[in-house]
C-alpha cells in the first residue's frame, strides 16, 4: 500500500486532525442538550438567568467546537498536500526512470492527467477521510445513544427511522455513482481533446479542421451534459424522499411525545433535542455519503497513480565504464527489434570504426530512427546485441554509455531558458567561448549574433520563438557542446536549405568524432565512409555512394527519385 508510506511522515498530523475533529463532533453533540435545559429549566419557568448563563455555555461550546474545526482543518491540508506532494514527486521519478517502450504504452496525456488530477482526487479523499470520516459515524451514533438516554421509548423511532434514511441514500447513490464515475471517464476525454486541439491548433487551422474539432468537442460536452442531468434527477429524487422520512420521524415524536408530557414522563426541552438529533443524523448519513462517493473516485485514481508507482524499468544498467582499447567503435550484431506493436528491424549486422562517418537511408517507417534509438538504450534489442568499443551496450552504466553519445533527435526540442542555459545540458561548466565554437560548427552563431541579447536571449518552451531551421541548429550546436565521441543526426537537418546543409555537414567533417547521419536526402549523406539502406526494417545494401550504385536496388531507386525531384548533387 503505497498511500501508508506517504501517510507515515503526516501520522501524528492526521492523528491529531482526527482527535480535534472529534472533539467538535462532541460538542455539536451537548449543543441540543443545552437547548433542552434552556427550554425546560429557563423558558418553561421565565428564569432569565438561567436562560442568559446557558446562552454563554451554547456560546462557549459553539467557540470551541469553531476552534477545533479549524485546528483540524489545518491539519488536514497539511497531511493531504503533503502526501499529493511526496506523491507526485514519487511519480514524477518513477516516469523519469520509465522505458520508451513504458511511455508509449501508458502515454504522455494519461501520465499528466495522473500525477495532475488523480493525485487531487486522493489529496482531497485524505482530507474528507480526516474531517469527516470521524464526524459523522460519531455524530450518527452518538445522537442515537444520547435520544436513547433521553427516553428510550421514543428512541425507538430512530431505531426504524435511521436504517430507512440510509436504505435511501444507499439506493440512489449506488445508482448515481456509476453514472458520475462515467462522467468522470466522459470529462476525462473532454481535457484529452482540450489538451489535443491546443497543442495542434496551427494545424487544425491550416487545414480548416475548426468545424469538425468543434464538433467533436461539443458531441462530447453534450454526452457529458446529458449524463449529468440523468445522475442530477436522481441525486434531486434523495433529497425530498429522506425529508419526508424524517418528517415522519418527527411526527411520530411528537405524537408518542405529547403523551409523554401530558403524563409527566417528559419535557418539551426534551422533544426538541430529541428532534435536532433526528435532525442531526440526517445531516450525517448524507455526508458520509458524500464521503464514501469521494473515496470511490479517489480508489479509482489511486489504482492508476499506483500502476505508474509499481511500473519498473526492464531496462536496466550495467557497471562498466568505457575501456581506452579497443577496435571496432559500433558493432550491430544480429540484431532484431519490435515495439509492442509490431517487429521494426530484423537481424540487421554492421560495423562502425571510430572516426567514420555513417549514413543510414531508407523510405519512411523503414527502421532508421529505430535503429539509432538502440545505441543509448532508449529501447532494449529483442534479438542480438550491440557492442560499444567491443564491450555490450548493456553492461556499460547509463552514465557512461550515455556520455559518450551527443543525440540529435529529429524532433528538435529546446527547453524554457537561455541559449546559454540550453547548450550547457550536457556540458554544464561549458564556456562561451566552446558553445560558440558549437554554435559556429553548427551554423547557428551567424542568427545568434543577430539576437540583441545573444547568449542570454531566452528561448521559450519548446523553442517556439526561434524558426524551425534554427532550433535544428541549436539542437545540433547542444549535442556538439557536449563533444560526444559518436554524434547521431537523426534527421536533424531536415529543416535546412541545402546550402546550409552542406556547410554543416562540411564542419562536421573537420571533427574528430564518429559521425551516424540518418536522412531521407542522398545528398546529405553520400559523401559518407559508409552508407546503410534499411528497408522494411532490414538491411539491404551498405558500402559507399559509388558501391551501392552499383550493388542496391533500393538505393538507386532512392537517388532516382531525388535527382528526378532536383534534389541529389546540389553541393
Ligand atoms: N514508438 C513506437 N511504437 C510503436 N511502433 C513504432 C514506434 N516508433 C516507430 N514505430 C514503428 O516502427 C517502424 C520503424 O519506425 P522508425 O521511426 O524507426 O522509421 P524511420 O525509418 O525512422 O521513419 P521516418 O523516416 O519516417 O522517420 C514503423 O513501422 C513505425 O510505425
């Protein structure tokens, strides 16, 4: 039970949330006792003393009970923020440690909505279960003992009338309840789309698409609409059917009752307590009704924020550290790969030695990214392995392993902070003078110069204020920063002219860096040490421009169709 680790450091919080929560409830109790003396022993006698100096005690009591609510209210909050916020921390690092593979299967929307609203739902069951869950069964029994102390006769009515007010509630919330835990699922789709539409409104624009989103939306809203007014009419049934309950309850008080005062058997002070404790239990069963619907919602929410607790890495690393001797940089052997969905390479075998550089080409979904995802270890093989400096990939640590590769992902993504902030990820003590040299290496310095500010210009999240060639560039520029003994451009200069391009392939050549260039563009990496074509996930050719133009099919084709398109030999 994860929820016991994140309540221990709040124990004695909760505890003492409990005990003053507890102490109002006695309190709330006393008060129709106090109402009672003062109509028996003040108003039935016209003593005016009495009347003033119990006013004082209802006052006292009400005062403390006020107080005492509030100190558990603090205590509360302080319990229920602190267990959503080591929590969500938990989850936070529990993502981080996620494989690729785990992340595709839950989805990124889902863990938000996770660590975001489900982690309220329970903050918010911690609370109610300090505040109430204590309340109301003591207010319940403890009005129910107290009408049995005042006479027992008449405290039968309650005996029949209490199990017939929660018979009520209990009917129409299990009716309601799953109807409200579908709009919960109903609402949840409703921030999905939200979250979809803004994120992709350019395109949702470009492409005219605004009807038909809004439509979606609004088919969705109406759904959710509709329910709501069902669960609503039914919840609205609750409300007068327990009135009419207890106003029977009430009559048939008063009607055994007044026998009782005309034998003398009673008090009318003792009638009215009898009825604010009727009153009373009411009140209770509907909140603890209220309470037990909350922690539905809640158990519903802890069940998804405890599969994102227990999820553990398969992946795992190793211990060794990289070694100074060795021969072949990169080998693939024998390697094959599927996602959960579907095989994305087969047996694909090939060597890289240190200082090459290495085209990988093929069609789209031909297996390239996928490729260069297993060298870090985003992705595990399913079959053979990979060796790094001859050692397996997978008994180096992830920090070593990890160091040596300076990754350009073809989605080039800058993070919320300065230029400067942003190329000094992988080299935090990197000076100006080498994130320069990587931004002139990377053809970036020529527009940061233009920027007013340089360095300190501040990139908003997501690098939505630079062109999508530049924050290419600067993605390159951050991997260079690093100085990685292997650099992998995975499509990354997508986005460039082709002058810029060549330039940028030009200053690469001068470094002493392995170098793995994945591209659809031949004229991106013909001029390689090696050229790979995939296909279909498997490896169809490897050797120079000039070899696989004469040995590669795929190839060809690939080179056909550019120069058919002007793009091939532009340099
Ligand atoms: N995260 C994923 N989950 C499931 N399947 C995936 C995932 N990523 C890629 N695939 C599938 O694996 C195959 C290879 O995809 P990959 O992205 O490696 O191709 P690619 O050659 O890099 O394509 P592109 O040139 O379009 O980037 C495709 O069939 C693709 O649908």
């Amino acid at each position: 039970m994860y929820i016991m680790k994140y309540l221990k450091p709040y124990k004695w919080q909760a505890i003492s949330g409990f005990i003053f929560k507890l102490i109002e409830a006695f309190l709330e109790l006393c008060i129709p006792m106090a109402v009672a003396l003062i109509i028996d022993n003040g108003v039935a006698v016209h003593n005016t003393n009495y009347i003033t100096k119990m006013a004082f005690v209802i006052f006292g009591l009400s005062t403390v009970g006020y107080a005492s609510s509030l100190v558990c209210q603090y205590f509360a909050s302080l319990t229920s923020q602190g267990v959503g916020t080591l929590m969500r921390k938990d989850m936070y690092r529990a993502i981080n440690r996620y494989d690729y593979q785990d992340l595709d299967i839950i989805g990124t929307p889902s863990l938000i909505t996770r660590i975001t609203n489900d982690i309220n739902q329970i903050q918010l069951a911690v609370a109610m279960v300090i505040r109430l869950c204590s309340r109301s069964p003591f207010l319940i029994i403890g009005s129910l003992i107290m009408s049995f102390v005042i006479n027992w006769q008449v405290a039968l009515i309650f005996v029949i009338v209490a199990p017939l007010i929660a018979f009520s509630i209990y009917f129409v919330m299990s009716h309601t309840a799953p109807m409200y835990s579908h709009i919960q699922h109903i609402l949840d789709n409703v921030s999905l789309i939200t979250r979809e539409n803004l994120s992709g409104v350019r395109v949702i624009r470009a492409f005219n698409q605004q009807d038909n989103e809004q439509k979606r939306f609004e088919s969705t809203t109406t759904k959710q609409k509709e329910e709501q007014i069902i669960a609503g009419n039914l919840s609205a049934v609750l409300n007068p059917a327990t009135t009419i309950i207890v106003n029977f309850g009430i009559i048939a008080i008063l009607y055994i009752s007044g026998f009782k005062i005309n034998a003398g058997s009673m008090t009318q002070g003792e009638v009215i307590s009898l009825i604010n404790y009727m009153n009373q239990i009411l009140l209770s069963m509907y909140v603890f009704a209220n309470v037990i619907v909350i922690l539905n919602k809640a158990s519903a929410s802890y069940k998804r924020c405890a599969d994102v607790l227990s999820q553990k890495p398969d992946i795992v690393q190793g211990i060794n550290e990289a070694p100074s001797d060795y021969q072949n940089l990169i080998t693939y052997d024998h390697v094959s790969f599927s996602y959960y969905s579907g095989n994305a390479l087969t047996d694909v075998s090939f060597n890289i030695l240190p200082g090459q550089t290495i085209g990988i080409i093929g069609g789209t979904g031909s297996g390239k990214t996928t490729l260069i995802n297993l060298i870090p270890r985003f992705y595990d093989v399913t079959e053979g392995e990979i060796r790094i400096k001859d050692l397996p990939i997978k008994s180096y640590k992830f920090k070593d392993l990890r160091n040596m590769i300076g990754i350009v992902p073809q989605q080039a993504t800058l993070f919320g902070g300065t230029i400067r902030e942003n190329m000094q990820w992988g080299h935090p003590h990197a000076t100006d003078e080498e994130i320069y040299e990587a931004l002139e290496l990377s053809q970036s310095k020529e527009f940061v110069d233009k920027m007013t500010e340089g360095l300190d210009t501040y990139i908003e999240q997501g690098g939505k204020n630079v062109s999508g060639g530049q924050r290419q560039r600067l993605t390159i520029a951050r991997a260079l920063v690093k100085k990685p003994e292997i650099l992998i451009l995975d499509d990354s200069a997508s986005a460039l002219d082709f002058a810029t391009d060549a330039k940028l392939r030009k200053a690469l050549s001068t470094l002493n860096m392995t170098v793995i260039i994945v591209s659809q563009r031949v004229s991106a990496l013909m001029h390689a040490d090696s050229i790979v074509v995939l296909s279909h996930g498997e490896v169809v050719g490897q050797g120079t421009h000039d070899m696989l133009m004469n040995t590669c099919d795929v190839y060809q084709e690939i080179v056909m169709s550019q120069m058919e398109g002007g793009q091939s030999n532009e340099e």
